[in-house]
C-alpha cells in the first residue's frame, strides 16, 4: 500500500486507510480515487498530490 501527499497543504493519503469520511474505503487504491475527489484539508485536486515513502 501506498501514501500521497497533497502538495498544498500536506495532508496524506494513506491506500491502507482510505478516507472513510469522504467515501473513500479502506484499502482504496490511489488510481481507484475518482478524479472527482478533493483533498479533504485544503480542497485541492487529485492531480496535486504526489507519491511519498513514509
């Protein structure tokens, strides 16, 4: 599993654990996360996060 960060704010991503207050399951792949979907910090776009090793 895998992290991203968003770029703007530094709110992260975790695959593992998902984003269960916005939608997102656990377990939820990063290229699973519709384009739709918005960091939940900041409000900033998929396309603004990027891969980190944690």
């Amino acid at each position: 599993m895998k992290s991203y960060m968003c770029l703007i704010c530094g709110w992260i991503y975790n695959e593992e654990e998902g984003s269960p207050d916005e939608g997102i399951p656990a377990g939820t792949k990063w290229e699973d996360v519709p384009i739709t979907w918005t960091c939940p910090e900041c409000g900033a776009q998929k396309s603004d996060f990027e891969m980190v090793e944690i």
